[in-house]
C-alpha cells in the first residue's frame, strides 16, 4: 500500500497548535494518558476474548511495557490488547467523531486547565506536549494487516503498511531536546506510580541492574530485567475481609500525606444505577490548614482504576472536607472535566452516597463510642457544624451531631439539642445559647444571670461561626436564640409592675441616653440581669459581637454597630444612681461614664479609654478609703 498524506481535521489542527505552543505544568499527564488508553484497549480484547473465543486464541499475559531508548530518543509504550484497522486508525487519530470539541478548545484556551484532555477524547494528541513527532503502530485482533500512523503535529499525517507480528499497539513518542527527562528510568518509574499504579495490568519496563556474577565471584554484572513499575493492588477493590486494618492505616498515610492513623475506616460498593467504590476515611485530627482557601478538598478520583484528579470536591460537601480517600467510578469517562463532574447525575449520586455513609457513620460512633467521638469533634465539629449552615436538607442530621457545653454540663461534659429540647422547661419555646471566645469566658456572663437563677439551660456558643449558623436555625420546631440579643422577660411580670418600675427610672434611663448617646444605641430595664448592674445587648438581627472582633482583627471594614445598654431595676447602685439623679442630674455622670465602661469590659471589650477609666477607678477608691480612715 503506498503511504497515504492526510490532513487533519480542522478543530484538530487547531488543537493541536494549541497544545504545543501553550505553556503547562503538568506535562507529565501525556504519560497517563497514553497508559490508559493501552489499559482501555486491552479491557477490549478481554471482552472480545469472552464474547468471540474464536478471535483471540493466543492471549497470554495481559501487559503494557515501556521502552526507553536514550540513543534513539524514543520512548515507546506497547500493549497488547485489541489495536486497530487501517480505518479505525484514521478515524481515531485524525478526527475527532465526538460533539463538543469546540467547547473543549474554548475551555482550554480560557482555563489551561489540563486535566481538560481527554475529555472530549483527545487525550491522545497530549503526547505533542513532549513528542516533536509520534509514530503508531498497530495491528487488529480482526487480522488485518498492521498499519503505521505518523504525524509531526503540522497539519498532516502519514499512514502506511507495517510490520508487525503480534496484536496490539506501538505508541513510539521522539521526545523533543527539552523534554528528555521522560526517558529517565526514575521519572517514569514516578509518573506511573502517581497516576496509574493501580491499573489492572502491569506496566513493566527493561531496567538495567548490577548483580554479583553467579561465574565470577567478587565481581559485578550488569544485566537487563523487566521490573513491574505499578503495584496493581487496588486496596478499595478488594473485599474488607481481605485487608486488615494495618494494611488500611497504611493506605491513608499515603493517600492522606497523614502520619497518624485514621479515627474510622468507610469502605463501600454501591451498585445499582451508579456503580462505584468508595474507601473514605476520617482523619484522627484536624489539617492544619483546613480553614485555609486553599486547602485541597475532596478524595482521589480514579474511573476504572486509573487517577483522573488528587482531589475532587465535587464528591463531597465542603463541610466534610475532612474526609480523605479514594472514589473508583465505573460509570464516568476517562479525565472528565470539573465543568463536566458539576453536572454529571453519577457525580450527584457518589455524593450523597459518601455523604449519608460519613454521617451514619458519625452518629454510630456517637451512639456506641462517645468519647471516641468527642476526640472526632473537639478536632473537626468546627468544620462538621457548618452543614447546618449550607446544607438545607440534612441541617437537622448534622445538627444531631453537635456537642454543646452548656450552663448545666459543665466544662468537661457536653450535651445535645436532642437532650436539650427533651429537658426543657414546661412552657419554653425557644433553645437558648450564649456565645463567647471561651467557656470561662461564656460562663461568668451576666447575660446568664436571670437565665441560671430561673433554672433555663443555656449552650455555650464558642465558635466565631456559631452565631451565622445557629442565628436563624429551628431544631425541632424550636428556635435557637442568643441570650445576648433582643429582649427577655423571664420573670413574667405583669404590666402593672413594668410600668411602674418604667416610671420608677425614667430620669436616669433619660440622664443615661443623655450622657451615652454617642456610645449606645438604646437604654432600657433588663430582664435577664440578676447580681450586674448593667450589661450590653445587641438587636435581635444584628451581628454578633465575637464576630464583629474576628472582622476587625482581619482588617475588615464592618459598620459601627451601637449596643443597647440593659440597666437593673433591682441592683443598689441602680436604685442609688436614680435618686442622686432625681436631687441633681449631674453629679452622677463621671459614675455613668464608669457604668458604661464595665458593661465593656463584662463584653469582652476594653474600655473606651483605658488610661481614664483606670483613673477614675483610682479615684473612686481613693474617695472610699478616705471616708473610712
């Protein structure tokens, strides 16, 4: 057969161009590829084997080698499996038969986004990344004559009869100057064992080693063996009777970049209209960077056993980004894109399947070993309680995972919304939580007074996230409410009372405004005070005052947001202040100066001037020594 000249398709060409003139740092993907289509075709030729025993009598070991050749600058990966026709070589090589390699195009020349090859099937022509010319040869199970297919990626390529004795396929890449480093033993060797080692056949490769001479005694040989480069132990294949659990920690380790073993092991197969294995594990404590945006998310992807991405967030919540492993998909095509894994159905199923069997395992482990649990939440709760935030339908199964310290616990116990709302007092309707940057510092609240002294419980709040995530939540029909905002009355007074006690202060809660009207919002009665004289509130809806801190201590611009200051009808000093005031309105104002400025401390604030108020602190004191020398 005379060598016939085609051209390429066009959207090829263009491909083509763009891949070889555009800059990637993940060259090294060419080598997957081409793996993985040696790994496809001789998934082919196995079907074939089974359907069709007559087309294949001589099968013998299934294996893709690569050849390296330094000399000749070649680097040649060989398979065994189906090959292809004269007509099969030129549809495949030098067309593309798939819809939507335009997109494919337009998106590489957006993003430069490698792990887009293959998508549309042109994971192939990425072999011109590195190869200045890529010769093919190969030779069908159909028993057709072999051809040879080659193309220095300039607009054409060549095909012509070949000799080749045996089934399979010849990927024979002439490695440009500047990319000899693919034909180094160790970069090979490296490259397979990060993307393919879990192909089901072996990669094997020549490799030259010295041994002792079995002639010579005390001398070195050098000979040639064929060393397996990939491991083919797929660990998540395996059946979980057949892998112990040393053999599981070590995986993690791996997979995970973790020293430490894992807290719990999730090892499934789900069958049915999404076909997939998942081996998923939960780490024993937290990434150090997990709360950093660029922490890595998601667990290694792999379709029939060959990686297509380290980390795939579509697979999991980013609530449960903790998570760590590997999702082996039957159903997804090859390197699919990112763009393609947001809206692929299976994709959508993988997800909720690792999500309910993350969670159920949680809530067994909180079941059957809490203080194995409490290790697993006082690590991670932080990142588990945001799915109570972003995740509307199972807001309600995350949140019956939560541990709350609360006025009732202790510092050392925890407890539930479910033991919560079980031990509630007749009558309540909401859930009550105060919020604070320590449970010292929550504990000693004003705020708690009248809460403590009418027995409500009420959860410790810890987080600088609680109060976005618990601010609007209902549990059970029962509203989460911070006890530092809007208004209490747990004494259920009558409004004969309210208005007297109304009339009773009116001056000073005047006077107050009067002299604080730069500084707070409102003033008013308390209902929730006992023992303080004063504490600071904040609106219903407005922004909690531990995060407004966590704003402003990352530079953020947050609005001046004015408190309401709470005074007690029932405190001395209150009682006291409104008669000095009723005789003279101003000879109290250096004491509501100080009033003000302890409700900013009990906040957690520091005084508006701390050298001032240290001053008159000085002087108070000085004033009450003098009276009792």
């Amino acid at each position: 057969m005379p060598v016939e000249n085609l051209e390429f398709k066009t959207e090829i060409n263009q491909l083509l161009n763009l891949m070889i003139h555009s800059l990637y740092s993940h060259k090294e993907i060419f080598l997957r590829e081409l793996l993985s289509n040696a790994s496809d075709a001789i998934d082919k030729a196995r079907y074939e084997a089974l359907v069709n025993s007559d087309a294949l009598t001589d099968m013998g070991d299934w294996k893709i080698k690569i050849t390296a050749d330094k000399d000749a600058g070649t680097l040649t990966i060989s398979d065994n499996g189906i090959g292809m026709t004269k007509e099969q070589i030129i549809t495949e090589l030098g067309t593309i038969a798939h819809s939507g390699t335009l997109d494919f195009m337009r998106a590489l020349k957006e993003k430069g986004d490698i792990n887009l090859i293959g998508q549309f099937g042109v994971g192939f022509y990425s072999s011109f990344m590195v190869a200045d010319k890529v010769t093919v040869v190969t030779k069908s199970v159909k028993g057709e004559p072999a051809v040879k297919w080659e193309s220095e990626a300039k607009g054409s390529f060549t095909v012509d009869d070949a000799q080749k004795q045996t089934r399979g396929t010849d990927v024979i890449l002439h490695i440009k100057e500047d990319e000899k480093k693919y034909l180094e033993h160790w970069e090979i060797s490296s490259i397979v064992k990060k993307y393919s080692d879990y192909i089901e056949y072996p990669i094997v490769m020549d490799v030259e080693r010295e041994e002792d001479s079995a002639l010579d005694k005390g001398t070195k040989v050098k000979l040639i063996k064929e060393e397996t480069l990939n491991s083919q132990k797929a660990i998540w294949l395996k059946d979980k009777s057949e892998i112990t659990p040393e053999q599981y920690n070590e995986f993690y380790k791996h997979v995970s970049r973790d020293f430490t073993d894992p807290l719990s092991v999730i090892h499934f197969k789900a069958e049915g209209t999404s076909e997939f294995t998942a081996l998923i594990y939960i780490p024993s404590q937290v990434p150090m960077d997990i709360f950093y945006e660029q922490f890595k998310i998601g667990p290694v992807l792999y379709v029939k056993r060959v990686q297509i991405m380290d980390h795939c967030e579509e697979l999991v919540p980013k609530y449960l980004r903790f998570v760590k492993g590997v999702v082996d998909s039957s159903d997804l095509p090859l390197n699919v894109s990112r763009e393609i894994l947001q809206n692929n159905p299976h994709v959508s199923v993988i997800n909720k399947n690792i999500t309910k069997k993350v969670l159920d395992t949680l809530a067994d482990m909180k079941q059957n070993d809490i203080g194995k649990y409490r290790k697993f939440y006082l690590e991670l709760g932080k990142v588990l309680k945001e799915g109570v935030h972003f995740d509307f339908q199972r807001r309600e199964t995350i949140a019956d995972l939560l541990l709350f310290r609360s006025t009732k616990t202790g510092k050392d116990s925890y407890t539930t919304l479910k033991e919560y709302v079980d031990t509630m007092r007749e009558g309540q309707e909401e859930i009550f939580y105060i919020t604070g940057a320590s449970y010292e510092e929550a504990a000693q609240s004003p705020h708690l007074e009248k809460f403590n002294d009418k027995g409500y419980e009420v959860l410790f709040m810890l987080d600088e996230i609680d109060d976005i995530i618990f601010g609007y939540f209902e549990y059970k029909g029962k509203r989460l409410k911070s006890v530092i905002k809007g208004s209490f009355d747990l004494d259920k007074q009558d409004e004969k009372k309210k208005e007297e006690e109304g009339h009773k202060y009116e001056k000073l809660l005047s006077q107050i405004k009067n002299r604080l009207k730069d500084d707070v919002k409102e003033v008013r009665l308390s209902g929730r005070l006992k023992q303080s004289p004063c504490c600071l509130v904040s609106d219903e809806g407005a922004i909690d005052p531990a995060m407004e801190r966590m704003l402003r201590s990352m530079g953020k611009d947050v609005p001046k947001n004015l408190r309401i200051l709470e005074i007690n009808p029932d405190h001395p000093l209150i009682e006291t202040l409104s008669g000095v005031i009723e005789k003279d309105t101003s000879a109290a104002d250096a004491v509501l100066d100080l009033l003000y400025e302890q409700a900013l401390v009990l906040d957690g604030n520091k005084p508006k001037d701390p050298a001032l108020f240290a001053k008159k602190l000085t002087e108070l004191m000085l004033e009450s020594l003098r009276r009792s020398a």
